[in-house]
C-alpha cells in the first residue's frame, strides 16, 4: 500500500476520524507518554496483520494492548493480586503487565504470537486517553517506526518511516518519557522482561521484593529482539572520546555533537533518548558513539536499548 497518511489534529474531531479508521481495519499511528505507538483493532485479524507488514515485523514478536482501564483489562486477562498492587501504583502509566490470557477474551491470535499470555497497559498520554475512548475497544501499538530501527518520539519521526504504508498519524507533540514501558511478567514469579519507562527499583518497592530476571531466550514480550532499536550508523558503546568519522551521543559534562543530559539526568536522557539517535543519524556520519550511562534507575533502560542499537544486525 502506497496511499496517503493523512495528518489528524489531536482535538475532538481528529479522535472520532481516527476512531473511525481503527473501525475500519485501518492502521493509526498516535502518542504515548513513552513513544508513538502504531495502532490496530486488536480483535479484528486482517487490521492486527496489517501493522505486522507495514513495520515489516516478524510475526512470532507480540504486541502489547493498550487499554482505557483495568475494568477493560480484567476482561481479557486472569488478573491477580500482585497485578493489583502494580495496577494501583504505575496505572496509568508507562508499565506494560504480562498476565494469562482469559477465555472468551476475543483478541486476535496474531497479538499474542501464539502464547498463551497478552501484554497490556494504560497510557497515561491525553492523546492516547481520547483515542481509546474514542474508538472504545483494546489497540494493539508496538512502536511507530519500521521494525528494527530507531523508537519515534514524535510525529515527524513517525512520517519519516511510515508515510504511505499506514493510514493517519494522531500529531500529539513529543513524547515525554521518551522510552518503551517496562515489561513485567506476572505468569509466575513476577519477572523483569524490559526494562523501560518506570525503574524496577521502583516496581520491587512497590511489591516488596525484587523483581526475577529474564533468563531465557524465548521471547516473551515485545522488545525483546537481540537488535533493535537501530539507526542507520554503527553505534560504539561506552566511548569516552570521539574517533575519526564518528559522532558523539554524550551524558554528563563532555564535549559532543548532542548531549542526553549536560546534568546527568536519567529522566531528562530518556526522554532525548531516541530523539537524539535520530538527529545523529541524520548527519550520515558512520558510527555515532556513545558515552558511558550509569546502571541505575532508568539508566537501565537506556542502556538496553543502546546494546540492542549495536547489536550485530541480521
């Protein structure tokens, strides 16, 4: 499909059209509070198949719902106790559950992949908020952007990799987080499986006790892939200067071409995150290197998708 994307305005009128595109079986890119997230019907088959072929997705990579409420989320999956606590503290919010798959819950198949658990969360977004009760049903999102590369962050990113093989983009401004949600699995032992949008220190407070990590490499949940999250240049991890034809992704007080966080700010490098990545990339330099980002909090996060960003590409 090579057809226009037509451009909606995040007010009244531009809920209801892109409503009635999800309807449809038609594809809606819109914001999240952590990236621009590419939207189908998550119960009709042919809408859900279709965000697989315009990110050129690999099928056996599930998705998460996005949903208005954990009333909607009951529905679909065996909620829990421990669920609850997770629920009460980061709902709405940028924390995505994987929890069994209710009976009756009507999804398509394609969502989960063929397992037997659906990832679900609440965007706290107002634009994401207006469109789920807009169209009023659950919208399977991965991220906005063709499979494999750079996460966007804002609309225009959106348009530079999707235009003409989706249907609208729901224009909500920049992201403010800036990072995918954090995937926790509650099929069993409560378990990290990505880092992303809400610390896991702040999650093990929450339940009392530290999350299990992911040790297997099935994959389990979205974002999970060995490489990901790429731009088009090599990416060199840990630099602490800048070689010959390379540019410099810095944190903290160092001399580069863009800086996450002069301050050191991991909340404030998460939400630059991806945005940088892109701007780099677009200086058609060879490498962008990067500096050393601290193992705490979000740097977590952004460290997981800077080895999935340079990560050997298949």
């Amino acid at each position: 499909m090579q057809n226009p994307t037509e451009m909606l305005h995040p007010d009244t009128p531009g809920f209801e059209r892109a409503a009635d595109i999800l309807r449809s079986g038609a594809l809606v890119a819109f914001p999240t509070e952590t990236v621009y997230g590419l939207g189908a019907d998550a119960r009709n088959d042919r809408a859900v198949a279709r965000i697989f072929e315009a990110k050129s997705r690999p099928h056996f990579n599930p998705l998460i719902v996005h949903l208005p409420s954990v009333d909607a989320a009951k529905k679909l999956v065996e909620w829990s106790d421990t669920a609850n606590i997770l629920a009460s503290a980061f709902w709405p919010g940028p924390l995505t559950l994987v929890m069994p798959l209710r009976q009756g819950h009507g999804l398509s198949p394609l969502v989960t992949a063929g397992l037997s658990t659906l990832a679900i969360r609440l965007p706290t977004h107002p634009v994401a908020q207006a469109l789920l009760a807009a169209f009023d049903g659950p919208i399977a999102a991965p991220s906005a952007n063709p499979s494999g590369q750079i996460s966007p962050t804002t609309a225009a990113h959106v348009s530079q990799g999707l235009t003409g093989l989706i249907d609208a983009i729901l224009d909500g401004g920049a992201c403010d987080v800036g990072l995918e949600s954090t995937i926790v699995g509650l099929a069993d032992t409560p378990t990290l499986l990505r880092p992303g949008g809400v610390p896991s220190e702040a999650i093990a407070q929450a339940l009392g006790a530290p999350l299990a990590d992911h040790d297997s490499d099935a994959l389990t949940a979205p974002g999970q892939m060995a490489s990901h999250y790429a731009p088009g240049a090599q990416v060199r991890l840990n630099a602490t200067s800048r070689h010959d034809g390379e540019v410099l992704l810095g944190f903290g007080p160092t001399e580069c071409d863009l800086n996450l966080s002069r301050a050191g700010d991991l909340v404030e490098a998460a939400a630059n995150l991806f945005g940088h990545l892109h701007a780099l990339d677009a200086l058609g330099a060879g490498t962008i290197a990067v500096s050393p980002i601290p193992e705490t909090g979000l740097g977590r996060a952004i460290n997981d998708r800077l080895r999935r960003a340079a990560a050997p590409r298949g």
